[in-house]
C-alpha cells in the first residue's frame, strides 16, 4: 500500500529529503505523494522514513492503494532498475 499525506501537513520540509524514491514532492497546499514512486521503504529501510520523522503523524497507508509486501518490493526493483544509468 502505498502511503499519502492528509490535509493535516504543515509543510515542515522533514519528509521530502527522507524518501528515497523520490516520491514526495510540495503540492500547492501541501506535501503529497505520487504513489507510483512510494514503496514504503520496503527494499531501502524496515519502516516508512517520512512517517518516522513527520511531526504531525499525518502520513498513513493510503486504503485506495492496496499492495503486498511483495508487491511493494517488485515495485522497489522497478524503480532501481529504471534509475541506475545502463552503458
């Protein structure tokens, strides 16, 4: 599943550097997440890092996205794959 971030967001700037997919970005109100980039750190960390350091807590799993863990790791390894510069 990938994550979102609520209306709650008081645009600290603390998630955004910690993603390592790159999925955050600022939105015209707030923070928000493209959840074809968001893999809840699965392949990088054991816990979403945007959500460990979010102050407010408002960056639950997002109920529209539902994906396995399994899933989640598929998409960490497309997203690599498509990143790492080929010769």
């Amino acid at each position: 599943m990938a994550l979102r971030i609520t209306d709650q967001c008081v645009n600290c700037d603390v998630c955004e550097p910690e993603c390592p997919n790159q999925a955050i970005y600022e939105g015209i109100d707030h923070y928000l997440i493209n959840p074809d980039r968001c893999t809840e750190c699965v392949g990088h960390f054991d816990k979403p890092q945007c959500a460990q350091v979010c102050p407010v807590d408002c960056i639950p799993k997002d109920p529209d996205r539902p994906e396995t863990a399994a899933q989640l790791l598929a998409k960490y390894h497309a997203l690599t794959s498509a990143d790492t510069v080929k010769p």
